[in-house]
C-alpha cells in the first residue's frame, strides 16, 4: 500500500484521469493504458482510492479542532510473493501510467526514481487476512478452467455415465483431465511450494506471540481492574456520530459496487482521542494479526467465509485507521454477515474510532445497534475510484470448490466414500 498527499489544487484532475482507467464506474479495464492489471500475473486484487475523509470535524465532539490532514492518494496491490517483486514488476510494466497518476501528489519529480519513491510511501498494515494463504493467481485461473472443462464433459456425457458406480465416474474424469492436458487444452502447474525461510520465519512467530502473551499476563493481569475502570468511563462518555447518510452521497457509493458477484470496501476514520485508545487498538490489532496469519487462513476469518483479502492501516502516526477489503455479495449482506456472526470483533477494533456506536464492556452493544452501525460504517467509507479483480465471477467459495476438484484428480487413490462426496462438488 502506497500513499501520498495529493495538491489540493489537483484533485479534480487526477479523479477524471482515474476515471479513464475504467471499465466501469470504479471498476478497471485490466487493459487501461495507464496500469494494465491483467499483465500483472500475480496480482489478486488492486485500487487506487482517494483518501478524501468527510469526518475530520468529528473530533470536534471531544472538544477538539478538526483534523487537518491533506487529501492522498493511495494505490493498493493483493499479491503472490514478495512485496518488493510486485513493486518492480509493476514498476516495470507501468512507469509511464504510474508517473502520470503520481504527478498529482506533493512532492512528485517526473525524473525521480519511481521504485523508490513508492517503497519511500508504503504502509504496512497493522493487520491482514488472507482467505487461503498460498492459493496464487495462476492456480485459481488453472483450477477454474479444469472445473469448467469437467463440467462441461458431465454434461456433455451424462447419459453414458448416469448410473455408473463413482470409481468409474471419477476414472472417466480423470482419463479426460489427461487428455485435455496432453492436448494442450489443460495445465495444471505443480503448486508453488512457501519458502523455506518465510515458514521459519511464520514458525518463529507462532511461537513467540503465545509465549510474550505468558510473559506479560501477570502485567495485564494486574493493570485489568485499572483497564476496566478506564474503559467504562470512556465507554459512558464517548459520543455516538452515526446519522443517516445523506441520499447524493449514498449513491455515489452505490454506483461503484455490485458490479460482480465479489466487491471492494473502503473505509477511513480517527481513533478516539488520547493514548488508551490507540494503545487498545495497537494491542487488538496486534492479537488479530496472530489469528489471521496462524489460525484463520483456510478460507475464513472467525466464522465469515466470504472475504478474500483485508487489511487495517494506521496512518499519519496512529491518529487514523484505513480498511479495506475484497469481498463476496453486496455491502449490506457483508455487513449483516459480521453482525450476526462476530460483531463483537467489530466493537474490539472499530469501537476505538470515533463517533462508534457504544459499547458496554468493549464486545457488547456497538456494532448489535444495526442501523447505527450501517450508518456509521456508510459515513465512513469512501469511493473506491479504480478497483481490479483478477478472478471476476468467482467467490471464495467456488475457489474452495475448484481446489477440492482438483485434489480429487490428482489424488492417486480415494474410497469409495470419498469419491461419492467429492462427485457432490459437480
């Protein structure tokens, strides 16, 4: 994730340059001439959105100036591999297209060195999810062309293999699946294996993090009363901002989404004033990271199965949090989703932004207030101006699926059981 404070003076301009890059509104053509995404092949998902954030003024509820932070523009990439790679890959394919875009920001040369410059910008976030952690570009391209393909040969031959015992059915699939990939027609490349030092490196910290949540418990342990002190008097006092979104701005929204079975969320705020509240959000983000990475990576995040990638971004020194995400269905399924199923994970997060619907006791309340919570998520999101997605039309659940087939295929022996629940895929 690169970002940089945009000229006042230049907004206008670089918003209808984006616009160009579209095949629709907010939705890239993966050809565009300024950064054709589909030349990049391990790229999952891309945007580039414009930080223009309309709450500023509601840190004026605690007795505060607003917030004056610039307008920036921030482009953000979902890749296989290494970061680093990706940005000179990128770099490599789209140097013209990215110096225009970036001439809009502060402090942009035409002659600077382009890679550096945006490696100078990046944002780590705090936290990211991955819905299957090693599941590349190129495999869910293959898998979807084998689930196609073997449909299309059910169907085409449900008459002579209607009846049949399973062993026979998937013997047929298979003997297909060879002779399409000794025609050419079919690849399936072996897996990437994760590199030795990064699963040493996810070892080490799977390790580590239990171990330092050991070390400090009797700390916490004994700061808990004062927490909980701290925490009820702020959660008594702090102002809920969540009216109902104006309906110009709502549909400026609504345009750019549900253009596909899968959809991007955007969303920016301020962290509520003082040092307890980042250092909640500090610590909680920190905890998620642990699950997201170790725990949730095999197609879902606690219980909602349908995000493809997230991440949380502090900004401008721990005062803002960006989110977003890459996600199945609309805006107001994904946010029932959460609701219904882990809204008190919701409240231990965003409960530290400002204007948050209240919570009791951190995890309660909050995020349960519906349409406070609807309102308050729409009043912070913000446009996604250019958003790519390199798998059109495939939920994470059909990418599920198309794993699961091919690992019926290339198995080299399977029970009958497992054969007769495996052809349930079809």
């Amino acid at each position: 994730m690169v970002v940089a404070p945009l000229d006042a003076d230049r907004v206008g301009d670089l918003r209808k340059l984006l616009a160009s890059m579209n095949r629709h509104p907010g939705v890239a053509d993966p050809q565009n001439a300024l950064i054709p995404f589909g030349q990049l092949d391990r790229l999952h998902f891309a945007r580039l959105v414009i930080f223009d954030d309309q709450t500023l003024s509601d840190i004026s509820a605690y007795g505060m100036p607003a917030q004056d932070f610039p307008r920036s523009l921030a482009f953000l990439g979902d890749c296989d591999g290494p970061a680093d790679e990706f940005l000179a890959n990128l770099v490599q394919r789209a140097d013209r297209g990215l110096r225009q875009i970036f001439s809009h920001c502060q402090g942009f040369s035409t002659s600077c060195d382009l890679l550096r410059w945006m490696r100078e910008r990046e944002h780590p976030p705090a936290t990211s999810y991955v819905n299957w952690v090693g599941r590349t570009v190129r495999q869910i391209r293959e898998e979807n062309t084998l689930w196609t393909g073997l449909q299309t040969y059910l169907d085409r031959n449900s008459a002579v293999l209607t009846g049949k015992p399973p062993t026979q059915i998937r013997k047929a699939l298979k003997e297909f699946v060879n002779a399409e990939q000794q025609a050419g027609r079919l690849t399936l490349t072996p897996l990437e294996s994760t590199p030795l030092l990064w699963r040493l490196a996810n070892l080490v910290h799977c390790i580590t993090v239990p171990l330092l949540l050991l070390f400090l418990a009797p700390l916490l342990l004994l700061y808990l009363p004062v927490f909980i002190f701290q925490l009820r008097r702020r959660e008594r006092r702090d102002p809920e901002i969540a009216p109902r979104m104006d309906a110009n701005e709502a549909q400026k929204l609504a345009v750019l989404e549900d253009h596909d079975v899968s959809n991007q969320f955007s969303a920016i705020g301020i962290l509520k004033p003082g040092l307890f509240r980042r250092w909640i959000l500090t610590f909680f983000l920190w905890v998620v990271n642990y699950t997201t990475r170790h725990i949730f990576n095999r197609g879902r995040l606690a219980r909602v199965a349908t995000i493809h990638f997230a991440r949380w971004v502090f900004l401008d020194k721990k005062k803002r949090l960006f989110f977003a995400s890459n996600y199945d269905g609309s805006l107001e399924s994904y946010m029932d989703d959460f609701i219904n199923k882990v809204a008190w994970g919701l409240n231990l997060v965003f409960s530290n932004g400002v204007g948050y619907p209240r919570t009791n006791w951190l995890i309660s309340g909050g995020a349960k207030d519906e349409q406070k919570f609807k309102y308050y998520i729409r009043r912070h999101e913000l446009p996604t101006e250019v958003w790519y997605n390199a798998h059109p039309g495939l939920t994470a659940f059909d990418l599920e699926r198309n794993t699961r087939i091919r690992q019926g295929i290339e198995q080299p022996a399977m029970t009958e059981v497992s054969i007769r629940e495996w052809l349930k895929l079809f």
